[in-house]
C-alpha cells in the first residue's frame, strides 16, 4: 500500500530531484557508512544488466549477508528482478541515504556525483566496472573533441573518486590507464558480464525462458542485430530490409526458419521509434530486455556495426558479421582498421547478402584465433565475478 498518491509522489520527488543535497549533507554527517551495503546502477538507471548485475548475482549466491541495492528510474519495468535485490528509484530519499552510507558504490558507467547527491566518504569504495572490453569505436580522452564539456568535467572527477577498474586482456588495460584520466587499481581478472559465456550449462534454459517470452519457436536459427548508437539517435544507418536478408540468414542457418532480434543501444531507450525497423514479421524489437549478455548467449548470429558486443559474442566462436553502412561518416573514429578484425564487413544491404552467404567458418575461426590472442590479448576465464567478490572482501571496513 503506497502512503502518497501520485501528485504527492511526484511533489516529493521533484523536491529531491532539486534539494538532494541538504538532506544528503545531514546524512553523511550523523549516518556511518554500513559495512558490506552496496548500491548498484547500469546504463544511467535504465537497466538491471552488464557488469553490475552479474556481480550481483554472484555476491547473492555466495555472500548473502552483502545488502544490495539498485537503483532504477521510475519508468523502468523491475518486475522481473531477483527478489534478493533491493530496488530503489532515482531522486528518492532512500536512493540518497543508500548513496552516502553504502561501503560500495558500483557503476557501469560514470557518475555524476551532483545526480546522486553523493561524495564519496571515508570507507567508501567506488568501483566503475564501465560496459566494455575491447572497444572498436575510440573512447574518452581519444574522443575528447566529440564529447561534452559536461562529461568531459564528469569522467574526470569520476577517474579521481574511483578505487577499482576491471580488465578482460591487455588492450583494455592499456586503454584504462591510457585514455580514462586513471591512475588507480586496475583489476585484470576479466569483467563480470563476459562470466555468463563459460556457464555454457545454464545457456539452454537461457534459451527456453527468452523464446517462451517472445513466442519464438526453440527451432529457429536466432539472429541478434545490434547496432550501437550515432550522436544525432538516426535511425537510418539501422534500416536492413529483412525480406531481403533473412533468405540469405536460412541458407547459412542450415534451412531453418530464422527469427531476428532487434536490440538497439539503451541510450536511445524512450527517444527513436523502432517500427520502421520492424519490416518483418520474423523481426522483434527486445531492446527493453534487460541484459544484453543474455541475449548474445542465446544467439546464434550476430549482426553489429561498431559496438564492442562483437568481441564479447565471438568469446563463443560463432559468426559475427558487420553492418556498416556510415564508416566514413561515424564520428568517434576506431582503434583498428576494419581489414585487421576477423569479422566480414559489409557497407550495404547487397554486400550484407553476399558474406552471409559466402561465409568461411574455418577461415573466420582462424583470424578469430589469431585477433584475441595477438591483437588483444584476451584474458577472459569465467572467473570475474570471484575475483571481483574476492576484492571487496580484502578491502572492507572493520565495524
């Protein structure tokens, strides 16, 4: 039963939204930080996934005495997450209480310490586990002229306030201290999203609960297609005509039917409309399912143009192709040439139909093998969500 009714709800929240920051002074001053209590968000509090979920998740089966929290926007869906989670809704009270008494504050991407009325305190450990691996599209200090001042003033004091970042091979190392205005720990035990790849036993019910959702039939071939974003949020450098493409898709499936799942990038959630890109009726958009890596596991195919989830789904040897039709225009420019990557490119629907068709497995496991160990230097074993668990245990406070 909810005290409020929606007016009062939205009265209160504004309030914080705008003064946060007196009661969250109050709070740090006659409020201890409570050992082993950690709050948790992904994607600016849109999501329950990447790094911080799979965290969560092993800290709740293995150290249950942890207190987690997550904090979501009020338009996010939490229905279906693990009870064991405590969630919490932005500018809210107990979202500023949780954010200065919390031992760990846990982050896929940077915080904005003003949004969650938060400075970090004696006791405190800030770990930023970021959304990425190995990254194609340049990032940070080598998109510094692409970005705003805004988060440009944001990723620094984020860089200072953080304790502990993650690595998953020595590209990604290289980058951290490189090109993210960080000097500090850096934790190359892989990164915890990429541990679901190696639990190869728990993929076939992956597989049936995300098929019973969307009523595709288990049979089918499942092409994931998952373009990242572009700065102006168009559309038109998504727009495949699935008539066309799914005949070439069956043919390299082995003949069976094939469904597509459209999983645009969560920073265009709730600001471009999907129907033009559902021309199919074997295509569904599932970019509001929460955890990407789920659906990368349970795919079969995937099909991108310049996110890093390539090299996170390739970690399972199965076919990746690129779609990408702006590469002289994308604007953030690539850490490697498109005719070093193991992936077939195509610039255009016609040239998409023909590496489909066309496709060389041994050849493609061959450069696959050769990218991850020469090129990136892929350490990935499954173990990331241990070895992170392991550090915050060896880094709490005595209460």
């Amino acid at each position: 039963m909810k005290l409020f009714g929606p007016a009062i709800r939205w009265r209160i929240n504004r309030f914080f939204k705008l003064f946060g920051h007196i009661p969250a002074f109050f709070i740090r001053c006659f409020c201890p930080v409570k050992k082993g209590r950690v709050m948790c968000s992904a994607y600016f509090f849109k999501q329950y996934a990447c790094n911080p979920r799979y965290l969560t998740e092993y800290l709740l089966d293995n150290y249950p005495d942890f207190e987690i929290y997550w904090v979501f926007k009020r338009s996010v869906d939490i229905k279906g997450i693990d009870k064991r989670v405590k969630c919490i809704r932005r500018y809210s009270w107990k979202q500023i209480v949780v954010a200065n008494t919390a031992e760990y504050i846990v982050s896929n991407n940077r915080i904005d310490p003003f949004r969650l009325y938060w400075c970090k305190r004696e006791g405190q450990k800030y770990m930023m586990l970021w959304h990425g691996g190995v990254a194609l599209k340049k990032i940070e200090k080598d998109a510094e002229d692409k970005l705003s001042y805004k988060y440009l003033q944001t990723a620094k004091y984020d860089s200072k306030a953080c304790d502990l970042m993650i690595s998953g091979c020595d590209f990604q190392t290289r980058l951290l201290k490189e090109k993210f205005w960080y000097d500090g720990e850096i934790l190359e035990k892989g990164i915890p999203r990429n541990d679901i790849f190696f639990k190869t036993e728990l993929h076939g019910e992956m597989r049936k609960k995300i098929c019973g959702r969307y009523n595709i039939p288990e049979g089918n071939s499942i092409v994931l297609y998952a373009p990242t974003f572009r700065k102006n949020r168009s559309i038109d450098p998504y727009r495949i005509d699935w008539n066309n493409v799914i005949p070439a898709l069956r043919k390299t499936s082995g003949n069976k039917e094939v469904t597509v799942l459209l999983r645009l990038h969560p920073n265009l959630i709730g600001s471009v409309d999907v129907t033009p890109l559902l021309n199919n009726p074997a295509v569904i958009d599932v970019t509001l399912y929460h955890d990407m890596q789920e659906l990368l596991c349970i795919s079969d195919i995937l099909i991108t143009d310049y996110s890093s989830s390539m090299f996170d789904f390739t970690m399972q040897w199965r076919p990746c192709f690129l779609y990408a039709t702006d590469i002289e225009q994308y604007d953030r420019g690539y850490y490697f040439d498109f005719r070093d990557l193991p992936y077939p490119v195509a610039t255009d629907e016609a040239s998409l139909i023909d590496i489909i068709e066309n496709f060389d497995k041994d050849k493609y496991n061959e450069d696959l093998k050769q990218f991850f160990n020469e090129r990136v230097g892929l350490f990935e074993d499954g173990n990331a969500s241990r070895s992170l668990a392991e550090w915050m245990l060896s880094h709490s406070i005595e209460q």
